[in-house]
C-alpha cells in the first residue's frame, strides 16, 4: 500500500496571503488612526511652539499616509473584483 503524502504545515506567510487587499486597506487605515492617537500621548513636551507644531504635522501626513494607502488597497481590490 502507498504512502499519502501529506500537505506541507501551513507557514505564517500562507495565511497573510490568503488575507483579502480590502482587509490590508482597512488593517492599514485603523492602524494609521491608532498609531496616530498613541503618538500624541506619548510625545515629549517640545521646547517650543514651532518644534511642536512641527510634531503636529508629522503625525497628521504619517496618518493621512496611511489612510491614502489603505484606501488604494480597497479600490484596487473593488476594481479587480469588478473585472472578474
């Protein structure tokens, strides 16, 4: 009688494959807003207003960053589903 080969063990990077770009995009947009949140209970008090009106802005284009990659990766996921 013959051996069944048996599937390989699944490995991490199988299952973020498997993983839908919508669901990337929203991962992508609540993790921007989030990190966004924390980093304004954490920063240093800055020295002065420029220096913290320069943290200000820091954190808003690395959040508004995040929420235009993760928008990109739901439309493209919408536009390549309508295509199918």
């Amino acid at each position: 009688m013959g051996k069944k080969k048996s599937a390989p063990p699944e490995t991490g990077m199988d299952r973020l494959k498997k993983i839908k770009l919508w669901q990337w995009g929203a991962i992508v947009i609540f993790s921007s807003l989030f990190s966004s949140v924390m980093m304004q209970f954490m920063t240093p008090e800055a020295a002065s207003s420029a220096a913290r009106r320069g943290q200000e802005v820091g954190r808003f284009v690395a959040c508004l960053l995040g929420i235009f990659v993760g928008s990109a990766m739901i439309i493209i996921h919408l536009v390549r589903s309508k295509k199918k």
